[in-house]
C-alpha cells in the first residue's frame, strides 16, 4: 500500500491537480517534438504523468523534494526521470527537444534576472530548433457577476483538505492569490492556516523580448481559455536559434 503523500504534495495536489484545460496544448506541441520533454515545476506530475501515459519521455524539474518524491512513485512504469533542481540553475547530460513551462512557472519567479537565467539554461538544455513554451497570466481579468469559486478539496485517508481563494490581489507587476486552507482530521478536528502566492505580471511581448537575449526566438501563441474556477492564459512559444 503506497504511504500517504506528504502534506506539500497533498496542497499541490489539492490546488493543481484538477486543472487539465491546457492538457490538450502539451499533447500537441509533445506530438511534434522529436525528442525528450522537460517538464518545469512539475509539481507532482500533472503534466509530466499525462504526457508519459501517451508514450512521451519526460524529465519533470521541481525544487521540491516532497512533490518529486510523489512524482516518482506514481511514474513508477512511465518514462519519466524526476530532477530535483532550481529552475533557474539547472543542467541536463543530454538536450531535450521540448521544454514547457505550465501554470505560470515563470512567473513565479521573483523578476527579470530569475527569468533571464532561467531563459538561459532552458536555450542550453534544447536541441537546435527545439521548442520552450510557458504559460503566463497576462492581466487578471476583470471582476464580473459570477458567483464566488467553491472550494477545491480532497480526501486522503480518511483526512479532508480544502483550499479556498480568498482574494486575488492585484498590485503594480505583480497578483497576490490569497486561499484560505482548512484541514479536518477523520475524528473531526479543524485546523485553518494561510497560503500566498505571488505571480509576477508581464505581457507576452516582454517574454518575448527576454527570450531573444537568451537565444530563443518567438514562435507563435496559443490561448487557454478560461474555466469555471480558473482564468485563461497565453502560452508564448519559443525555438531555439540555430548556432546557439
């Protein structure tokens, strides 16, 4: 019997899991690509998982030990490789001939210089002519008459998790999420804590343009629409110049 996952990988799972909208996306750009696939902050395997169940080879990065513990044993059979790594210091032995970026990943990081470096080892890690999409939140959308989004919530072993966004705070380059987690113990006991995160805002263009000082030319961009409890993003699509 696999042991109960650990708590960072139950929050990942709670928040992230559910999310497949973009999931068709990955599937084509995998379909094209000849070669392996570098999954960044692959968490506990979403993307990576869904991509190797359909025969692609995937290496899934993540500075979590926890969530790549958690990745490992649900890959167990698949062609997937975990590496725990930062993504903005990273080496592969071998070029990968796709690399993606979803959720925003990349704006998760603090600023320019953590994307630039970032940018950098991805462009060192691509074959020539290899691909590097990321998924950005451009600006939040604006509010309107929906109701407010219902928990997202999870069962494990008798213990239920529930994380609810409380808040999206919207400041200069930057959208603070703020979600209200509670936990209830299978003998009923509550327990609430607070999570943060922040997403630094940036348009298209300016990836664009960051992604040219790391060799990486603009390709094209795909929307993702959004879901009931989700908003849509812009995935930029990147190649690595040739001689680079």
């Amino acid at each position: 019997m696999s042991a109960t996952p650990a708590v960072a990988a139950i929050w990942h799972d709670v928040e992230c899991a559910s999310y497949a909208a973009d999931l068709p996306l990955w599937e084509e750009l995998a379909a094209s690509a000849d070669g392996e696939i570098l999954d960044l902050g692959c968490g506990t395997g979403r993307v990576a998982l869904h991509l190797a169940r359909r025969g692609h080879t995937v290496i899934g990065l993540d500075r979590d030990a926890e969530l790549l513990a958690a990745l490992a044993e649900r890959a167990q059979g698949l062609p997937v490789e975990p590496l725990h790594a930062d993504a903005r210091e990273f080496a592969l032995d071998r070029p990968v001939a796709l690399a993606l970026a979803p959720m925003q990943t990349l704006q998760l990081l603090a600023g320019r210089e953590d994307r630039l470096a970032c940018l950098r080892h991805v462009a060192a890690t691509l074959t020539p002519g290899g691909r590097f999409a990321a998924a950005i939140l451009e600006e939040m959308p604006p509010p309107d008459d929906s109701p407010p989004p219902l928990p997202d919530v999870r069962e494990v072993n008798g213990w239920v998790y529930s994380s609810l966004a409380l808040e999206a705070a919207v400041g200069p380059g930057e959208i603070v999420i703020h979600r209200r987690r509670e936990t209830v113990s299978p003998d009923g006991g509550l327990s609430t804590e607070a999570s943060r995160v922040r997403i630094a805002t940036f348009p298209a263009e300016q990836l664009e343009e960051e992604a040219a000082r790391a060799g990486l030319r603009s390709v094209e961009r795909h929307p993702i629409g959004p879901t009931d409890i989700h908003v849509g993003s812009t995935v930029v699509v990147l190649a690595k110049e040739e001689g680079r």
